[in-house]
C-alpha cells in the first residue's frame, strides 16, 4: 500500500484518533506528536492516546494538549503508529476498532498481520518518524515548522540509536538535515534525548554493570535489574529502560540482553544484536516481535533464572 492511497483519507475525514504501543518510547511519541500537530494544521479534530509512562527522557518535548478525557464515541480514522499488531495498543483496540476507517504505519519487519483498513509497513526505514516525515511533506504537503521538526527528530534520533545502528540510511540523514533547516536545536535535543541522567539513573547503570553475565565467551552480554531495586531507587519501570543497549556494547558481543523484572509474574526481555544474529526472531519466539537488530517479549510464569536460561538457550541456537 502506498502512502499516497492514505492521502484522500486524511482529506476526506474530521474526526482522527491517534494510537501507539503500549510504553511508549521516542518513535510513537515523537511520530504521534508530529501527527497530531499535522491534523491540526488540517482543521481536523484530533485526540492521542498513549497508555504508559512517558519515558524521563522525552518529558521535555511532552505536550499534553492532545489527551482528552472525553474521547468521542466513534472517530473517522483510527491510526496506530510504531505498533506491530494490535494487541501492541492494549487497552485502546476497541476504540481502533470502532472507527470508520482505520490505518496502521509502521516500521517492524514482524508486523504482517494487516490488522487496520489501510496498512503502510516499511522495514526498511529508520523508525516510524521518518515514514511520519513523508507522509507529512510530500503526501499530505503541509510544511513543517520548527514545533513538528522536533518532534520528527525525536523519533528518528531515539529509534536508529543516534544514527549509530544499521537501519540508518543516507535517507535518513537527508531527512534529518531537513529538519535542522527548520531550526531544531540538534545539541539541545540531543543534550535531553540521550545525555542528561538524573543521579538515581546513573545509580541504576551501577546495578545493571554488576548484574552483567557473559556466556558463550562473551558473545553474549546479559544484565537484569529487579522492581524490588527500582522500587528502592525510586526509579520507575519505564524510566530503567535506558539500559537497553548497555549489554550490547560489551566489546566482543554479538547479542546483548537486557531483562527487567516488572513483578513476580511479569518479565520484559530486550534484545540487541551488533552483525548477524536476527533478534527478531527470537523475539517472536518469545511472542514478541521487533526489528533484525532490536527487538523484545514479555515473559510471564517464569522466574528470572528460568527467563534467563530460556533467552541464553535461544541466542546459542543461532550463535
């Protein structure tokens, strides 16, 4: 399906209903917010829906003028943003379902499942922000400015790992030079995105340090933190996550691990891979999905050591 075939929906229709994956992170808040601001360029009436913590380091760019209280009782279009299938928005899939119209743009190479009206699913870009880029110039042709800009950079600077993973395109850096010629701030964003941490956050790189295993003479990197450690450093669930490519920076790994124990039934399992190995798959092993170099699952009924095995096990297989 091309972008293009979406236009006339975007056009045609007032009510739209923005939706994202559950725990948000940079890509469905910044493509979201980018959205949003589009529709309302528009004349559309437009509500986001997010369920979820917003992660510490996107609270700056946060605007939460678009969450209602009283969503509307059935919206024209429904669009799901950054998700690879609709059990990824939780508890909003009843509201997706009872739209007219819905679409789905994403950029997961394990989101086949055609679950809207209208499917746009590019894996080979960068992140959802940069599709969100194309959609906003070039097929809807609304002109950006400098609030949109951020919001796109956002998602495209968090999702491909400040340019350093491999989904990065040429592309990708065209479109991020367009938005610098839009006035963004590239160091000040770029100062919140990913350097700034509070001191318990850095506490909290001590622990996953210390939690570190190795196996398979280093190929594998693994590190966990428990709810009972983030409850004592008054770090929430969702803020933690900036560990997630710790691991994976072990000199001499290919796949990095990061494992965070939510409760006594709930484990969420993060993948990273450096070359060859396709987390993906193992992800979907999991019931999980994502891309070739990062991906995860939630993992339930299990402990930590069981959780621990399982993923060791999986990665050996294909080491």
């Amino acid at each position: 399906m091309s972008l293009k075939k979406m236009r006339q929906v975007f056009y045609d229709n007032e009510t739209f209903a923005v939706v994202s994956h559950i725990n948000p992170d940079g890509d469905a808040i910044g493509s979201s917010l980018a959205l949003c601001e589009t529709l309302k360029k528009m004349g559309k009436k437009v509500h986001m829906f997010t369920e979820g913590a917003i992660p510490i380091h996107i609270r700056f760019l946060w605007d939460d003028s678009y969450i209602t209280d009283t969503p509307l009782e059935k919206y024209d279009v429904c669009v799901a943003l950054d998700s690879g299938n609709k059990d990824r928005f939780s508890s909003f899939e009843s509201l997706f379902d009872s739209a007219k119209t819905t679409l789905c743009i994403d950029h997961h190479i394990t989101n086949t499942y055609n679950y809207a009206d209208i499917n746009y699913v590019e894996g080979d870009a960068s992140s959802t922000g940069e599709i969100m880029y194309e959609l906003i110039k070039n097929v809807l042709e609304i002109p950006l400015d400098k609030k949109t800009a951020e919001y796109l950079y956002c998602a495209i600077a968090t999702d491909c790992g400040t340019f350093k993973y491999s989904c990065t395109s040429a592309k990708t850096h065209r479109v991020v030079a367009e938005l610098m010629d839009e006035g963004i701030d590239v160091n000040y964003l770029s100062n919140y995105l990913f350097d700034y941490k509070t001191i318990n956050q850095i506490k909290l790189y001590s622990e996953g340090a210390n939690n570190l295993r190795l196996y398979e003479d280093g190929k594998i990197a693994l590190t966990y933190v428990d709810y009972k450690f983030l409850d004592k450093m008054g770090v929430s669930f969702d803020d933690a996550d900036y560990l997630v490519t710790m691991p994976r920076t072990v000199l001499g790994s290919e796949v990095g691990v990061y494992i965070k124990v939510k409760n006594d039934n709930e484990i969420k399992v993060s993948y990273r891979s450096n070359d060859y190995v396709d987390v993906s798959a193992l992800a979907m092993e999991l019931g999980g999905g994502g891309h070739k170099k990062a991906a995860g699952a939630t993992v339930y009924g299990k402990t930590l050591e069981e959780t621990i095995d399982m993923v060791v096990e999986g990665i050996r297989r294909v080491l």
